[in-house]
C-alpha cells in the first residue's frame, strides 16, 4: 500500500480543485480511513485528500471529545455548503499542509452542509462554531484554497515567504 504524505505550502497540488466522487464505495471509504489515521497521527482536527494529493472530494473531522461527549468523526464526500449565516466568527485557525503558523480567520458562524457520508447516504448538517469552522476549512482544500488565502495580503505575503525559504532550507533533509 502507497504511504500518504501531507503536502506542505507552497506545493502547487495544494491549490488544485478536486473533483466529485460518483459514490462512496469501498475504495472511497479506504480514502477516508486512510485520511483519518494520518489526521490522528499528525494530531489535527482535519484533513482532506487533497492535503495527500488526492484530487477526489473527500474530508474528514475529529474534534475529539467536546464537553465531556465524545464526538463521532466526520467523513464527508462532496461535501457542499447550502447556506452560510451573515453572522460571522473569528477563529484561529492553522493546517496540517502550512505546519506551524496560525492566524485568526473569519468566516461565517452557522452554516448548513450536505454531503455523502461512508455509507454512501446523503446526510445534511447544521453546524456551529469550531465545527462550522472546521468543515469550511475543509471544503475549502477541496477547492484549492489554503487558509492563509484568507489573510491580508501582506499577512499571507510574510507566512507564504517563509514557507519558501523553510522549503529551500531543508529540501536536503527531507
Ligand atoms: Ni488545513
């Protein structure tokens, strides 16, 4: 079996749009299992196959235990926003695919999201907070976009260059 690897900024597949799945079969949910034990491993909250250069639109959720209940991982194909609410929220955020930078990113409180779930079901979800967070961080891997995208320009200008240079500094290490 192939080992996935997480894509790292500025890698240019991280900016690609990933493309619908017909249906979630087995290979789809192997897709999602996959991307749930490197989540956990790495320790983040998200991760979508594009993050392993997987052009599918597939992405998974943990937010581990909220309040004392344990919460049930999200595995998400296609995973599409019906409606966002004009209330917005300001959260820091980071990912997997740009390691060790955060930066406060606002995006909309509530938001509706359909999408298939591993038994190939249609499921629609109202979410809230991180978890409203969450999945509009991962829709948007799915579309191409980084959250830095979100940042002023001369806020993502600074991170983007020392992305590059981190890069260059140990391309001979990896
Ligand atoms: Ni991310």
């Amino acid at each position: 079996m192939k080992i996935l690897e997480i894509l790292t900024a500025p890698d240019p597949r991280l900016l690609q749009k990933a493309l619908p799945v017909e249906k979630v079969d087995n290979s789809v949910r192997k897709l999602m299992d996959q991307l749930l034990e490197i989540m956990y491993f790495k320790r983040g909250l998200g991760l979508a196959s594009v993050q392993v250069g997987i052009h599918k639109r597939v992405a998974v959720i943990d937010l581990g235990e909220r309040e004392g209940v344990p919460f049930k991982p999200l595995l998400m194909a296609n995973p599409e926003l019906l409606w966002v609410s004009p209330m917005t929220q300001r959260t820091e955020e980071g990912c997997l695919s740009v390691p060790g930078y955060y930066a406060e990113v606002v995006r909309p409180l509530e938001i509706r999201v359909s999408y298939l779930d591993e038994n190939n079901k249609k499921q629609e979800l109202e979410a809230r907070g991180l978890l409203a967070d969450c999945i509009q961080h991962e829709i948007d891997h799915l579309n191409g976009i980084l959250f830095i995208e979100h940042l002023s320009f001369l806020k993502r200008k600074i991170i983007s260059n020392k992305l590059i240079k981190e890069k260059k500094y140990t391309k001979g290490d990896l």
